[in-house]
C-alpha cells in the first residue's frame, strides 16, 4: 500500500499557497499512484491543540473546541476546492486520536524514555517552540512573539538516540529526500542530541498525559502521531500495519527537523519503524521571502483560482516549483506560464484537432497508425513520465509530458492537415493527434484532473482517464477511432498580465 501524507496544519492559520503547494503535491502523487493500480491513501488535516489555539479561544469568549471548529473547516473548504483527492482528514480533536496519542507515550514511557523534569528558558508563541537565547533576537525582528517562562515537563530522552538514528539512516539512504535534506538531518543528529520537552502544564488543552493527568501533551507527541491515528493504530485495525509500512510523509524544510530527527527515534522508543520516506521540500518565496502573517505575503489559494482556475494554479505550483528547494512565486509567472504551456500548446492543440476532424473528418475521430511517427515519442516521454512521479518530482514530469504535446503541435505544423482534401493521409495525421490527446489525458490527469476528463470527453471516450490503469493506458493505439470529436469553449484562454 502506499500511505502519502501532508503535514497537518495549525488550525488558527489560514490556508496560503505554502500549505496549497504540500497539499497539490501530495494529492498528485496519489492520484498517479493510483493510476499505477496502488492501493492508495492520502491523509490530511489540522492541528488543533496549544497555547495559540486556547488564547485565540479567550479572546472571543468560546471554549477552545468551538474555535477549532470553526477554523478547521476553512482548511476543508480550500481543498474541497483545489480538488484534493484525500482518504482522510484528520484532526487532532478526535477521540481517535487521543487513544493513538497516549498509547504511543505510555510505549515510549514504558521503555524508559520519558523523564520528568523543569523548563527553564524562552518559548515562541508562534511557533509552539521551546528557543535558545540566541534565537531571541531574530525570532523578535520577525514579529514572532516569545515569552519568558519556568515549568515542570516530561522530557524525551532523544538523546539516547543518535546512534540508532545514524544507523537507520544508513541503512534506509533514500529515508529522507532529497540528499541536501537528508545531510542536514543527519548533521542535526551528530551535532548531538538534547532531550526535548512534550508536556506542559500551564494549559489544559491538549492530550492529557495517560500517567499524569496535571500535564497535557506538548505539540511533537501529539501533531506527529496523527500519521499513526489515521494508519489506525491503537484502535485495533487490521489495516495499519499494511498502511504504515508504506508511509511516504511531504513536508516543508521548516519542520524537517522534528519529521526527520524526533519522529523517528520517538516511533523507535515505541517499538514502530520510522515511514517508509519523508520528501522535503523548500519555500515558495514571494518578493524573496517566506510567507507570514507578520510579512502580509500570504496569497489565498482561492485569489489564485479566481483568475487562473483550478487546474491553472495546480498546473502552476506542480510544474514551475522543483520539489526540493525554495522557489519564487510571482503572479507574473502565473501568466507567463499559463499561456506559454496552458493557452499555447495543450489549449491549442485540443482546439486545432477539433476544428480539423470537424472540418475535414465529418466530426469524427480517426483511429491512429499502429507505427505512426508520434508513437517512439509518446513511449519515451512516459518512461521519463513515471520515473519522474516515481522520484517525487512532478516539475519533471510534468516537462515530460508536455513534451509529446509539443512533438503533436508540430506534426500538425509541418503536415498542415487543414489544408489537405479530406482522405487518408488527414486521417492518419489526425488519428495521431487524437491518441496524443488521449495520452496527454492520462499523463497529466494527476495534475489536471478537470481539465484531462474534458479533454476525455471531447475526443468521444466514455468515463474519465482516472478510470484507467498504467502502464496499460498509455500504450499506443489504444484510441479507438469511429467515435465524436467535439469542439468547446477554450481550456484556457489566454490571460494578460
């Protein structure tokens, strides 16, 4: 099986293209997933505990479960919008997922790596983070709230782990992706390791701690362990062990640490290997800088979409954004990109074969030839297709595919079948064009899917390319001629920036 998740995300936040970027990617790659006949789950959701939650709760006069409520399900509403494809959508609220919580800290209690002890230093309100003085100053000049404070604590003892964590990642060196990731993980664990507090006591919501009920879980325990809750642990199902033996996390470069160096040595503390692989990904930089509220650059994903569409801003985020490190984001190179791939060469190319079989076909699609001269093209163009949805790398994939669509745009140009008498050769050169589109379709369904299951419909095939199954779908020919080719409204049309 194969178990993707996005991290799950503070619920006091409102969703931003950060959160959109995780989220597209990891629904893409299930849905691909998927299309190779997987067995597929996909996990999303919130993180509704902390400090910021219960004092946002007391300033507008609600218990801390209604302000999760009513947040929460902004983050519903984005994806339900964005067409996110997810199984499950967890939040940390759940009776579910207290029961995994405190079945994992009992484990890792019982094998004797929870300690009490006192905090004594600085806390970022915003981060829910425990700093050093050093971080003070710049956490300060960001906007970032930090307080002062002394409090009793459980500690786990990551300390103990370093050996065991250099160990598995020699073992497992493809755990966390891509390299420059990994090495700064593993440069994180041989600076050494200091334990790290996972309770508190000066507020009451959270997990409560199952030994000590003074005490409520501090963030790591409680928002990593909703990847287990959702794979069913602690409730008995039979499914988790399938599930989490093909966990595949993606996550932003800002929380690699506690993904790639505490989630691991806690799940080996309870008796549970680490996920299969974690993909990191860096910063979508708008004028240069990460987005934040004290910044004001956070983009909405539904401004994107009123100008874009869907499948633009998705097309957008996977194909213009290498997964690994950061990357610009500018409204600009919305536009620049949307027509240059979107407007220009798919729109295009669905546009001139429409008209063509319309004009010179009788309005019906031609079957291809079983050797045409597009058919090498479309075989490599898939080998570098899955390979490159293979190593979570949809930028890459995405070039690929288009790649046959630019090949299709220019057999019609050097043959100019609208010029030709209707007759066999038109027919061959459209038939071609047709079995382009529909590889097209399927190729790049991860990514579009509206936009794929139009393009479907218009060349006359029944049901949506998510229907079928690879490598199978993609071999040439499988375009079976006789059935209506329809015109429509342009895909996309063109914008002016």
């Amino acid at each position: 099986m194969k178990y993707f998740t996005t991290p799950i995300y503070y619920v006091n936040d409102a969703p931003h293209i950060g959160h959109a970027y995780t989220t597209i990617t990891a629904d893409a790659v299930a849905r691909w997933s998927r299309l190779r006949g997987d067995k597929t789950f996909f996990l999303t959701g919130t993180d509704e505990h902390g400090l910021k939650v219960q004092r946002a709760a007391e300033e507008n006069g609600i218990t801390a479960q209604e302000q999760a409520d009513r947040f929460a399900v902004r983050f519903r509403e984005a994806w339900q919008l964005l067409d996110i494809s997810n199984d499950d959508f967890i939040r940390t609220t759940e009776p579910r997922h207290y029961t995994a919580v405190q079945k994992l800290l009992q484990a890792c209690y019982d094998n004797g790596d929870i300690e009490l002890g006192t905090y004594e230093g600085f806390y970022s309100v915003a981060d829910e983070a425990y700093v050093t003085a050093d971080e003070v100053s710049e956490l300060e000049r960001l906007g970032r709230s930090v307080i002062s404070m002394e409090e009793e604590n459980y500690f786990f003892k990551l300390s103990r782990y370093g050996d065991r964590l250099l160990e598995w990642y020699e073992s497992h060196p493809d755990f966390v992706q891509p390299d420059v990731r990994r090495n700064e993980a593993l440069g994180f664990i041989r600076q050494g390791l200091k334990d790290f507090s996972i309770s508190r006591t000066s507020i009451d919501w959270g997990v409560p701690i199952p030994w000590d009920s003074a005490h409520v879980t501090y963030v790591w325990f409680d928002a990593l362990t909703n990847y287990l809750t959702a794979a069913g642990y602690g409730t008995g199902d039979g499914q988790f062990a399938e599930r989490w033996a093909g966990a595949t996390h993606l996550i932003g470069k800002d929380i690699l640490r506690f993904h790639c160096v505490y989630w691991p040595a806690m799940l080996l503390s309870a008796g549970l290997e680490p996920p299969r692989h974690i993909y990191v990904h860096g910063f979508l930089l708008v004028g240069g800088e990460k987005m934040s509220k004290t910044r004001a650059n956070q983009i909405a994903p539904a401004d994107m979409v009123a100008d874009f569409g869907v499948d633009g801003f998705r097309y957008h985020l996977l194909r213009d954004q290498p997964f690994g490190p950061d990357a610009p984001f500018s409204y600009e190179g919305m536009v620049a990109r949307y027509n240059a791939d979107l407007a220009n060469n798919l729109g295009n190319l669905l546009a001139r074969v429409a008209a063509v079989v319309a004009s010179k076909c009788g309005g019906v699609g031609p079957a291809p030839a079983a050797d045409g001269p597009l058919a090498q093209v479309a075989a490599d163009v898939y080998a570098a297709t899955a390979e490159a949805w293979r190593s979570m790398a949809p930028s890459v994939a995405l070039e690929a595919t288009w790649r046959l669509i630019r090949e299709a745009n220019s057999h019609l140009e050097a043959n100019e079948p609208w010029k030709s008498d209707p007759g066999p050769e038109v027919d061959a050169v459209m038939g071609d064009a047709l079995e382009v589109l529909r590889l097209v379709a399927v190729l790049a369904d991860p990514a579009m899917p509206r936009t794929c299951a139009t393009i479907w419909s218009r060349i006359g095939l029944e049901g949506s390319p998510a229907d079928v199954r690879l490598p199978e779908a993609v071999e040439w020919g499988r375009y079976p001629g006789g059935v209506p080719v329809v015109k429509g409204a342009p895909l996309f049309p063109r914008i002016t920036a």
